[in-house]
C-alpha cells in the first residue's frame, strides 16, 4: 500500500477540531431515523441474524461491533434494501424497507465494505458519476463535490487517478461519494478495516467534522473496539447474529463488574495462579492470556494491585511487567460474549484488504 501523501500535520489539525464533537445525551423520545424490530435473516438452515432489535436516534453516530461473521454486513444489507428480510421489520425514517424500498433508498448513502471507487477515474470524475446516478442537478453537483473533498481533506487531489491513492485515501473519497446526494442516514461497513493506524483516526475525524456540517445520522460497523469507542454515541454488540448488549460506551463499560484492569507479566507462574488472582480482594475476573501474562479485572485497582505484589513477592513468582487501566470495551465484550474478540480477529484479518475491488458483495 502506498504511503498516505496527506501531511501529517494536517491530520493532527483536524483531530483537534473533531475531538470537539460532543456526544449527545440519549434522548428515548427523540424521533428514531433507523427502527428494527426482531430482524431475522437465515440462509438455507443457517441464521446469520437472529431476532435484533434496536432503533438509532436522528443525530446520532451508532456502532455495530462484533468479531468477522457476527452478522453486521447482513444487518446493514438488510436495512438498505440490498437483501430481503427473512422475518421482522426495518425502517428507514419510517419508511418499512420491505413495503416502501425506494423511499427508504432516497433517505441513505452506503459506503459497503469492499472499496468500490473506480481506479482509472480521477476523484472528481469518480463524485461526479455518483451525483450524476442520483439526479444530483447540474448546478448543485460541484458545489456539493466541492464541499465534500473539502471536508475529506482531498481537494488538492481531486485531478489525482483514483489508483495513486492510499486506501485511507481511497476510503476519503468513498465517504465524501456516498454523500453526494445528501442523505440523511449514512451506514458505513468497515470504513477503516484494513487501513493503517494514522489513516484510521484520520477517517475518524473526517467523520467528525462531516456530523459538524450536515444534517446526518450514522450507523456505522467496526469490530475496534477503540474506534467504536471514541466515535460512538451508543454501540451494539452483536455475537453470533444476536445483539448482546446496547448502550453507550460509558455505560456498556460500567456495566462490567470491576472497574480497573490490571495486566501482569509474570515468570514462572504456577498451574493454580489464575485462581490465586481471582481470590484477591475486589477481583471480578481473571483471564490467562499465555506467556505469563494476566488480565485481572477489580473493584478497587490500587488495593488489588499492592496485594497482587505482594502476593507474588510471598509466592517467589517474578512479576515482569504490570499495568492499571480503566476497563475498556474489550472487557465489556469479554463479559458479555465469554471471549476475547482479538483472538477471534487473528485468523479472518490476516488478509484485511480484498485482492481486488468490487470482489464481494
Ligand atoms: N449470502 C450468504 N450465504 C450464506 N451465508 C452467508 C451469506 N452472507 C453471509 N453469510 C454468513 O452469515 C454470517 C454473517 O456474515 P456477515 O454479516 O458478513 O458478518 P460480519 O459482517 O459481521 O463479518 C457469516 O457466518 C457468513 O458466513
Ligand atoms: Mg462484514
């Protein structure tokens, strides 16, 4: 992959401008832009979606997070019309997706999860396709395109061939296309799956600083649990096809027993040291990550830490590193799922980027 041309110290500028978007209080009365009620979507025998329910606030940016084959594709397929539904219902700002497909349609933009922009088209010509293909009238089209690269950050690359790109570039201009035609409900499937570290926050903040300029309410899928974390207003976790938990990362990480983390490193540990941990004081949970390391969730981190030390100091176990954190969404995920998502990850995303455009659906 190409190395990202878009200055550093830009980026820098717009992560502190986007970082000012506050996240919004949940409002329950406030009108729904998405309702799905008991989703279900089988293949054959096979349920890769089975009886979701949630609704997502105008205004809001709301995540999907969970492991490869969780079923998030399938869920947004369905809620943009691209596949049917096999039981329940999905509305697009009131629209049944099933009943009234085209006026769902009118309401969205979709950025699906394969890159789809055309290689041999410039950025502009690849916007201008689009906003030609939703009858974006003439007059309006350049000063939407216009506004949108800005917003991305790709003005002075709009002349540039699509394929010179980076793919957080790439992804930029997939972003700003999807929204050519202004839509009010924005879903993107795996926006930043496969880019690099910097590129990521980078679509972060684009995203940021698009909420600050346009009306938009964004559903968005990720299985970082970081970025759902920074950018969502509420996360579902969806396991298995099942939604397993709903709320606000605040929340969702609240709700776990245990409000610190303590990673310890240790030498040598002996067979029963897993249940040594978890008979401390406060300890809500113990997991033995291998090679000595420990992932020990408490109540009360300072006083689980001191007795931990000492502990290992009685037992004669070296302790090789140690750290206190506040609980993160990888803990809530643990919690809820009994498993740890980036041990799920290691297998599907050692190939993260598909050979070519356009291969999957
Ligand atoms: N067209 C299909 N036919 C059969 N099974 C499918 C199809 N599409 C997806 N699946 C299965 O449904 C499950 C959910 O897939 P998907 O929605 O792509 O998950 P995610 O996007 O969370 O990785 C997976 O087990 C996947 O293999
Ligand atoms: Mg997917």
């Amino acid at each position: 992959m190409m190395a990202e041309l878009n200055p550093k110290a830009k980026t820098n500028e717009a992560a502190a401008s986007s970082s000012m978007r506050e996240k919004p209080v949940y409002d329950p009365t406030a009108p729904s832009a998405i309702e799905v009620e008991h989703i279900v979507k089988k293949y054959g025998d096979f349920t890769a979606v089975d009886d979701v329910s949630f609704s997502v606030k105008e205004g809001e940016i709301f995540g999907l997070l969970g492991p490869n084959g969780a079923g998030k594709s399938t869920l947004i397929r369905m809620m943009t019309t691209l596949i049917p539904i096999t039981a329940g219902i999905a509305r697009i700002a009131g629209h049944d997706v099933a009943k009234e497909p085209n006026a769902a349609r009118r309401m969205i933009g979709v950025i699906p999860q394969a890159l789809t922009s055309d290689l041999d088209l410039t950025i502009e010509e690849n916007m201008s396709i689009y906003a030609k293909l939703y009858d974006v009238p003439a007059k309006e089209r350049k000063k939407s395109i216009n506004e949108l690269l800005e917003l991305v950050d790709l003005t002075k690359w709009r002349d540039a061939q699509t394929k010179t790109l980076s793919g957080g570039m790439r992804r930029r201009l997939e972003i700003a296309r999807g929204l050519v035609h202004h839509p009010r409900i924005f879903f993107l499937d795996e926006p930043t799956t496969g880019l690099d570290p910097v590129s990521r926050v980078a679509v972060w903040e684009m995203l940021g600083n698009i909420m600050e300029h346009r009306k938009l309410t964004i559903l968005i899928t990720t299985h970082y649990m970081d970025e759902a974390d920074r950018l969502c207003d509420r996360i579902a976790i969806v396991d298995h096809g099942k939604l397993v938990a709903l709320d606000a990362p605040t929340a969702l990480k609240q709700s776990v027993p245990g409000s610190n983390v303590i990673e310890a490193q240790f030498e040598n540990s002996p067979a029963d040291w897993e249940q040594r941990l978890h008979s401390l004081d406060d300890v809500t949970s113990v997991q033995h990550e291998g090679a000595g390391m420990y992932r020990v969730l408490t109540g009360n981190g300072s006083r689980t830490t001191t007795e931990l030390v000492e502990m290992a100091v009685a037992a004669g176990v070296p302790v090789k590193s140690l750290s206190v954190q506040n609980t993160t969404l990888d803990d809530v995920f643990v919690h809820y799922t009994g498993r740890q998502l980036r041990d799920e990850l290691q297998k599907p995303y050692a190939f993260v980027m598909p050979p070519r455009p356009g291969l999957q659906p």
